[in-house]
C-alpha cells in the first residue's frame, strides 16, 4: 500500500541511522560481515521502526495541533503514523492507536527474533544493546521532555512505554 512504501521510506531515510553506525565504531564493536548484514542491519530497521512510531504516538498532540494552526501548508500530516491512519482510513485515534502499537510489538518481536539467531558473543551483545538503549533512550526522553506535554492526554503511552521498558 502507499502508506506502508512510505513508513518504509521513512523509516530507510531516518536520520538515526547514521547515529547506529557511529555509536558501533565508537564502542568499537568490531563485527563480522555476516554479523553486519544479518544482525546489525535487521535491528537498525526494528530500532527504527520502534523509535518513529513510539515518538509519533508521544508527538500526535503536538503534531495535530500543528497540522491545524498550518494554513500554508508546511506540516505534512503523513509524517506521523497515526495521523495518516485517521486521515486515509478515516478511523478515529482510539481506532488508530491500537494499529501503531501492533507495529511496534510487531518490530519488538522481529528484533528479538533477529538476535536470538546469532549466538551471543561480547561484540554481537553490545551491538545490541547499542540499539535497546537507543530506544530505550528515545522513549525515556519522549516521557520527560516538555516538547510533547505528556501529563494525561497519553497517560495510556506512558504506562506501555514504561511496561516495555521494564521488559526490556
């Protein structure tokens, strides 16, 4: 569907990605080929996937409300999840909600499916806990930051943030 070629897009051009690459070298995590392909690469797409579609649940707020006061235009309601569900499926947020947190469960299941194939050595354990704690870090700083004034709109996030994360 269009809206999955675009998450895919998004999610490819995210400029986290970047960030993945120099937080291995700078923990100079010294990884194999086949380590790189198979095991970094998968979970820099489910960290990614994580990270954008647990911040479009923590900025829907911010991101509606921007996208009404934008009379020329500039905020582009495709660039959060939930907002294109509400808009081409022309369901309601209580409806689209439960369809970002299934992607996510969906990305935590494929990361966690991602590492149980490789088996555990120091380097492949650091490479990913470099990607949990970049989600980790991405979700503690979309609970505490005043960007998205999470008091009660979200409180239904907050408490499943805080639950995968002390899954995790």
């Amino acid at each position: 569907s269009g809206m999955e070629a675009l998450v895919e897009f998004t999610f490819d051009h995210m400029l986290a990605h970047p960030e993945f690459i120099k937080m291995v070298a700078i923990e100079n995590i010294q990884l194999t080929p086949t380590q790189r392909k198979h095991l970094l690469e998968p979970l820099k797409a489910y960290t990614s996937h994580i990270v954008m579609l647990c911040n479009d649940i923590a900025s829907y707020r911010k991101e509606k409300l921007e996208s009404q006061k934008d009379r020329l235009g500039y905020f582009n309601q495709n660039d959060n999840f939930l907002l294109y569900k509400q808009a081409t499926c022309h369901i309601s947020k209580a409806q689209a909600y439960p369809l970002t947190l299934k992607k996510i469960n969906d990305a935590i299941v494929l990361f966690e499916k991602t590492k149980q194939r490789f088996p555990e050595t120091h380097n492949t354990a650091r490479a990913c806990t470099v990607m949990e704690n970049w989600i980790r870090g991405s979700i503690d700083w979309s609970l505490v930051t005043k960007r998205y004034n999470l008091e009660t709109p979200l409180r239904r996030f907050k408490v499943y943030l805080q639950h995968l994360l002390q899954a995790a």
